[in-house]
C-alpha cells in the first residue's frame, strides 16, 4: 500500500551538487514510464479501479505537472521568488486532459516533449542556481531549487509504483 503523495514528509538535507544524479533521474523518467506500458492493452491502460485514476492519467498527470507547475516553480525560484505557486490539488487538468480517449503513445510523446524542453531549461543552469531557495507552502518549509528536483524525481517514482499496483492488480 503506498503512502499518499499528500503525506511524504520531506528532509532537504543533502548537498547541493547531488543536482547530477537527480537530473538523471528526472531525464530517464519517459523511458521508465513507457517501458511500463509496453504491450498492455487499451482497455487495461484505461482501467478506473475504484474511481481512481487509470495508468494513462497516472502517466498524463507528469507532462501536464512539467508543463504548468513545475515550469512556473522553476521560474520563480530564477526570478528570486520568496514563495513558490501552491498545485493545484483537484488535478483537474488530468481529468479535463481527456487521456483515456487518447493512444498511450500520445502520451508517451507528450511526455517525452515536455520532460525533455523542461530538461532544456535545467541544463542551462549553473551549479549556483541549484542553491536558491523559497518558501513550499504545503511542506511548510523552504525548498532549493534542487530539493525540488529531488521532490519531482520522488513524485515521478511515486506514480511509476502506483502504476506497478494498478498492474499487478488487473
């Protein structure tokens, strides 16, 4: 059973230039997402057990986060905001998305488009600009540009465990 996203508890507490690995993370996260989708069917790809989201808006939800808030929170913390945007916790941007008319490899390709021009953006950085910080509401602390990362990294392998779930269970 996994723990909600909503009640990860978070210690920013590594150094700053583990930025590396965690880019790695984030730049790998298409392929993880995809290779878990190969050769499973529409029908088990479009699954809602219980309500919940199906495999597709679990991998639907990462481009449209990349597009819309992690984007904006990179922005920010580059303009020197003090605290970054709040989400938008209703997620009705997946829902509205439509994701489970759609083929899973739009999907992929949205996400694999959206990843790689967020990517675009981090590797313009400096060591530096991994340092700055602002205040993440929700956690109730200040965050770094790279604990973000980090959080989007866990936030990634958060929805590739649910996925295993919703897998395993079909």
């Amino acid at each position: 059973m996994l723990l909600r996203w909503t009640e990860r508890k978070f210690n920013f507490d590594f150094p700053v230039e583990l930025f590396e690995p965690i880019l790695m993370r984030l730049r790998h996260a298409p392929m993880r997402f995809r290779a878990m989708t190969l050769g499973r069917s529409d029908e088990s790809l479009s699954s809602q057990a219980g309500g919940r989201w199906s495999i597709k808006e679990n991998v639907g939800h990462i481009p449209i986060l990349d597009r819309t808030l992690w984007t904006r929170r990179l922005e920010q913390f580059l303009a020197g905001a003090d605290e970054l945007v709040a989400a938008n916790m209703d997620n009705n941007l997946v829902t509205e998305a439509g994701l489970n008319y759609q083929p899973v490899e739009e999907i992929h390709e949205l996400l694999r488009e959206e990843r790689s021009s967020f990517m675009g953006k981090l590797d313009q950085l400096q060591v530096a600009d991994f340092s700055r910080s602002a205040w993440h509401g929700r956690l109730g602390k200040p965050m770094r540009l790279v604990d973000m990362l980090y959080f989007i990294a866990e936030h990634d392998d958060y929805h590739l465990a649910h996925i295993q779930n919703l897998l395993e269970s079909s």
